[in-house]
C-alpha cells in the first residue's frame, strides 16, 4: 500500500507538471492544475505517513488530532486573506480560479501538517 501512494504521487506530479507546461504555453497561470498538484503532495505525504497510520495507537490519534487542529487556523487565516484581498480588488480571480487555489491550498495544508506532527511526536 505504502508503493502505491509513492506510484500514484509520481504519476499524479507528471501529469501535474504537463499540465503546468499547457497553462503555462498558453500565457495564462494554469489554476485548473493546482488540484492534481494538491492531489500530488496527498500522495507524498500519505506515503510518508502509512506506517504511523497503519498502527491504531495513540501516537496515531495524536498527529491526526493536532494536524486538524493547526490546519484549521491556517485555513481560517486563509479566508481572512482572500476576503480581504477581494474585497480591496487586490486579487482579480473568478469563482472558479479562487476554489482552485483554496481546495489546493486546504488539501496540502492538512497533509503536511500532519507530516510536522509525525516528525515532532
């Protein structure tokens, strides 16, 4: 299982960065590849992770419960960010470019605050 997380993460960072390469040939910035790239540090950090999280003990309990818990302040610290740029039109995004960014931004948040809190428990 752990090899399938680290195949899975490198076939998800070659179509990631393909998909970067399109974006970027086309002038525009490619919002649309920041999800397989949210998809991809998941994959990492899962591989990283499973040993930890194949034992059900309480170390386990411990990192998932303080990588929720962090993440969630740098989540809410997210929002406070956008709302404010947008609403001083610092930040021209569309809907669809701003859920990008934040589902990216919330995936990889949690993830690799877990792999902080495995290496610090």
């Amino acid at each position: 299982m752990q090899k399938g997380y680290l195949i899975l993460g490198w076939i998800l960072a070659i179509q990631t960065a393909f998909m970067f390469f399109v974006g970027i040939m086309a002038k525009e910035f490619p919002y649309f590849a920041l999800t397989p790239m949210s998809l991809t540090v998941l994959s990492f950090c899962m591989h990283y992770l499973y040993p930890q999280f194949k034992q059900k003990d309480e170390r386990m309990k411990v990192i998932r419960e303080k990588g929720i818990f962090y993440s969630y302040f740098a989540i809410l610290l997210y929002h406070i960010i956008f709302m404010t740029a947008l609403q001083f039109d610092v930040l021209h995004l569309t809907a669809m470019n701003l859920l990008n960014i934040m589902t990216s931004l919330i995936i990889i948040t949690v993830f690799i605050s877990m792999v902080v809190m495995a290496k610090i428990y």
